[in-house]
C-alpha cells in the first residue's frame, strides 16, 4: 500500500474502552471499535439511513445504531438479521497515534447517459430570476409540492441563476442525506445568512467544524441526558396545565399554536441556557417578540434571489439587528454568570447545554470559541422553539378531526397516566405508545421542515441525474410519505399504520418518513422533540375536551424560515370530568 493511503484518524487514547469513536480521514467518516486486542475501522454511516455509527454504543460484540437500533457485528461489519455490512479498512497503530489505510476508495459513477436539470420538466423562468418569483412570500413548500404533482417526483428550474433538481423520490432523497456532507452540503446561502449575523453553530457548520461541533450537541441531547432533564420539563408542563385551566374557566377561544410556541421556548431555555423565561404566563413576552422578529427576517433572507441588505439597511433590517444584538447580550450575560459559577464549584457535572459547552473539548483537547458557544445557543432556540411548538399544534388539528384516534390517545393517557395529570417521569412518557403514533403520523402528514435544502460539493450522479458541483437539491418530504405505495388511504390520519405488527407495512413507513432529515446530519433534537410531543399531547388529552373553534379548511399552512405553521387554529378547552386535580407551582 502507498504510504500515503495510511490517514492519522485518532490518538490511541482517544478510544474509550471498546469504543465506538467516531472519527473522519478526507472527509470519509468511520468509526473505529476495539474487538478483543485487534482495532478495527468501518465506514462510519449506518446504511440504512446514515446515521453516524460512532454515536450508536457497543453492546455483546455488535456495534449499535443509535437511531433504528440496526446491528453490526464488531469483527465483520455483517448486519445482524440483514444482507447489509459494512465496508472494513485497514487500521494501525503506531507511537500512541492510530492509522487507517484507505487505499481502496470508491469512484464516482460516470455521469454518461445521465439527465441534467434542463433535461427535467419544470416551471418556465424568466431571465435574472428564474422561477423564484413564482414562488410566493409564505407558501414556498406549497408551491413546490404543485410543481412536483404537476411535473413528476424530478422536475429541474433555476432560482436566480442556479440550477435546481426537485425531488420528491424518499430513495433518492435518503441517498443525497446520507451522502453528508461529502458529497452534499446544507445550501452555502444558509451559512452565508447566518454568518452575516455573527451566528455560529452545528446547524450551518460544515467539514471538520461540524464535526467537532455534532458531538457535543448530540451528546447534550441524548436519552440519558433528557432523562435526567425531565424534572425540569415537568415544571414547564405544570405551568401549561394551570395557564389552560383558567381558560378552560373562562371558556375562552384561543389560538393554541401560541401557548404551545410559549412552551417549547420555556422548555428550550430551560435546556439550553439553565435560564427559566416563563413566557407562558407572561413573563417575557419581549423575549419571544425577538424571537418572531429573527425567524421572519431569516424566511425573508433565505428566500431574496438579491441580498439587498449588503447595499442598504431597511427598517425591517434594522428591526432584526436590534432584535438579535439584544438577544445576543441577553446570552453573553448568561455565559459570563455560568463561567463565574462553574469557576467556584469546578468539579460538578454540568447541568444544562451551556454548562456542558463551557466544560467540553474537542478531539484535540482545545476548548469551544465564545462565537460557537453563543451560536449553538441561539440556534437551539431559534429551531426548537418553532419546529417542536407547530408540530404540536398540527397535531392538535389533526386530532380534532378524529374522533376514535383521540377516544384511543385518551384511553392510553388514562391507564399510563393513572391519577397523574401527566406524565410523573421520563419512564412514563416512553410507555405512550399511541401518543408517540400520533405524533409520527401528524409528522408524516404535516411535516414543519417539509424539506432538505442541499448543494453538491463536486460532480456527482444520484440516480440517473447527473449533478454538477454548486447545483442545488430541494427533497420534498411530503409528497413521497403520502403516496399509495406507503399503504392503504395513505393520505388519512391514521395513527394505528404506526402499531402494525407486520413488518414489511411499517418498513414501508419508515423508508419514506424522514420528519428530522436522515444520514449523519440528522436532526440532533430528534430525541427532545418526540418527547415533548408525548407528553404534551398527554396532558391535553388527559385533562380536557378540545374543541376547533371553525372548520377545518379555516385552518392554513405558512411557511416561515423553516417551518410550516397553522393559520387560524382557534380552540376552546373544556376541563374533563374525571381529570386529576392541578399539581402545585414548584
């Protein structure tokens, strides 16, 4: 072998026991596990849907899958109860350092035969802006979902002058994700909006920063760690169940997506910067006005085929800087306090996403910079906030039109629940069986992100497309997980698809439900997310009667920065009969 082909990956005392450890070498992610005395080293994505294997855990000589619990032996790389294995490479070590060798690297397909954007049926453009202008302020997905009923799952344009390939094909998308980030990238606008404003994070790193970066966040919003989190999300819900009784009282119609948006900026502050808002009952309703300001300056920056804001500042502009440079020093202040506190008790265990930050390093023992802390920060509060608050309020909508899903999800609450007003701890949330079906099946029907937005970081061919570098993919998320293929009505809500026991039905599901994207750059709050839709949907469902306040078709869809919200959905409450009695303020 080529003396060249042998990469540095790791330090020998990086690897932790057996492992896993996920490490890269010439932006090839792997994973290295340690079985008996030998090191070994494997493709580093599950191939199922691209999950970095180096976050999964090694258990009875099989390397887990942290996402669909997929295994892999630790000495072959064979999947356990599949055809699938993982590719295997050389590895060595040597003066403390570990080595892979990866002489053996796969070519990319000719691009021969292959169809090119312009190939692909489409909207007609007009010079200078392409088809951006028929895109709509609002209704961006909406548009795009027609284009691809109009056109077919690969239509091509251009925005402004850049080629485009609309995809709504679940294999093809799940091939680009997991083709992140070596093949694929997040849209380089979306990093140039966000570097603008001074924010950096996971979310729009790419290559090595977000690897260093993907870690941290991952580890802060595992399992363990939201279990041990949840006493605190059961503060926020206690204060949600007393905000809903006194309407209920009042008999009040009102608009949910706000209370629920409330929450989940109480939940996330709480998460990310050990900091109580309490936005639910009023207390700073400042803060979330900063919040909306932000989120609809970034829809708008996101979507401009020109960044006027380089050559002039409009008061929408100004509004925005205001807006962020006050929730920025609202941060600092935070960090400073944490700094001086974690200073005086240095040994104990942090206890929130900021204190973990503070304390971390990277794989090279160098600590994380002021701008990434802030930055991480602020984008778990800027996505969290609205992707976990609308799909909770999607859900509601849903469920008002379903009657038996709701006597189901109410029968559930009660017997889990027993004479708790929600659920008393992490364990219980877990055992909501039906409660987690109706979120996955609101997820499939009504996704917030309802698509990918990625850009070819070098000539590739996906399918029979033949993209060329700086070419953008948008992956419709909607249209491929509503199609008869998926299974019987499957435009319907429908939370039982979720309990079926055959196999082969919810294989088909879970091939085209992609609600927090897939691959390795799959949405890190995944895990918080679902957990919050349980027990949220618990306590609604457990202590009142939900009545929509207008018919169903009142209700519409927005979409802003990067999620689709309900329009128009009014409800009124009315308190359960059989409902147990409020739990005190903490």
């Amino acid at each position: 072998m080529p003396a060249e082909d042998w990469i540095e990956v790791a330090r020998s005392d990086d690897l932790v026991g057996a492992g896993p450890l996920a490490v890269s070498a010439r932006g090839l992610d792997l994973v290295l596990v340690r079985s008996g005395a030998e090191l070994r080293a494997f493709d580093g994505v599950c191939p199922h849907q691209g999950t970095l294997l180096g976050e999964g855990e090694l258990c009875d000589g099989q390397l887990v899958c942290r996402t669909h619990r997929w295994r892999f032996d630790a000495t072959r790389g064979q999947r356990d109860g599949g055809p699938e294995c993982l590719a295997r490479y050389p590895v060595r070590a040597r003066d403390g350092r570990i080595f892979v060798d990866l002489g053996a690297r796969r070519v990319a397909p000719s691009a021969q035969g292959r169809r090119r954007w312009h190939d692909l049926p489409g909207p007609r453009g007009v010079p200078g802006f392409g088809s951006a202008l028929q895109l709509g302020r609002g209704q961006l997905h909406a548009r795009m979902e027609q284009w691809s009923e109009a056109y077919g799952p690969y239509c091509g344009f251009k925005l402004g002058s850049t080629p485009v390939f609309l995809i709504s094909d679940a294999e093809l998308t799940s091939r680009a994700l997991r083709a992140r980030p070596q093949v694929f990238r997040r849209l380089s606008k979306i990093e140039a909006v966000f570097r603008e404003l001074g924010v950096e994070s996971v979310f729009t790193a790419e290559g090595d920063g977000w690897r260093r970066q993907r870690r941290l966040t991952m580890g802060a919003l595992s399992e363990p760690n939201l279990a041990g989190f949840y006493p605190v999300l059961r503060r926020v819900l206690a204060r949600l169940l007393r905000h809903w009784q006194a309407k209920a009282a009042r008999g009040e119609a009102f608009l949910i997506q706000e209370d629920l948006l409330r929450f989940s900026a109480d939940v996330i502050t709480s998460l990310a910067f050990g900091r109580d808002v309490n936005t639910i009952e009023g207390g700073n309703d400042v803060f979330q006005d900063k919040i909306a300001t932000i989120l609809v300056a970034l829809s708008r920056r996101m979507a401009a085929v020109v960044p006027y804001w380089r050559f002039v500042s409009l008061p929408r502009d100004r509004a925005l800087y205001r807006a962020l440079g006050e929730l920025r020093e609202w941060a600092a202040t935070i960090v400073a306090e944490t700094r001086a506190s974690l200073a005086q008790d240095p040994g104990r265990a942090p206890e929130n996403f900021l204190e973990a930050m503070l304390t971390a390093t990277d794989a090279e023992g160098r600590p994380f910079d002021e701008p990434v802390i802030l930055g991480n920060a602020l984008t778990m509060l800027l996505a969290g906030e609205g992707l976990t608050g609308n799909s909770l309020a999607w859900s509601v909508h849903e469920l008002c039109d379903a009657p038996a899903a709701v006597a189901a999800l109410r029968a559930e609450v009660d017997g889990v629940l027993g004479g708790e007003a929600f659920p008393a701890d992490f364990a219980a949330t877990k055992a909501l069986r039906y409660a987690d079906a109706v979120t996955r099946e609101t997820l499939r029907l009504r996704p917030v992100a309802p698509f990918s937005l990625l850009e070819a970081t070098r000539d590739t061919a996906l399918g029979d497309l033949d993209v060329r570098a700086g070419e953008v993919l948008i992956c419709l998320y909607r249209g491929p997980a509503t199609r008869d293929e998926v299974g019987p009505d499957a435009g319907r809500f429908s939370p039982e698809r979720w309990l079926d026991e055959d196999p082969e039905a919810l294989a088909k599901l879970n091939a085209v439900h992609m609600p927090f994207g897939s691959g390795p750059r799959i949405c890190p709050g995944r895990s918080l997310a679902l957990l919050e839709l349980r027990a949220v949907l618990s306590l609604l469902y457990r202590n009142f009667d939900v009545e929509r306040v207008g018919a169903p078709e009142e209700v519409g869809e927005t979409f802003r920065f990067a999620a689709v919200e309900p329009e128009g959905l009014r409800v009124r409450l009315r308190a359960r009969a059989a409902a147990p009695a409020a739990p005190r303020p903490a």
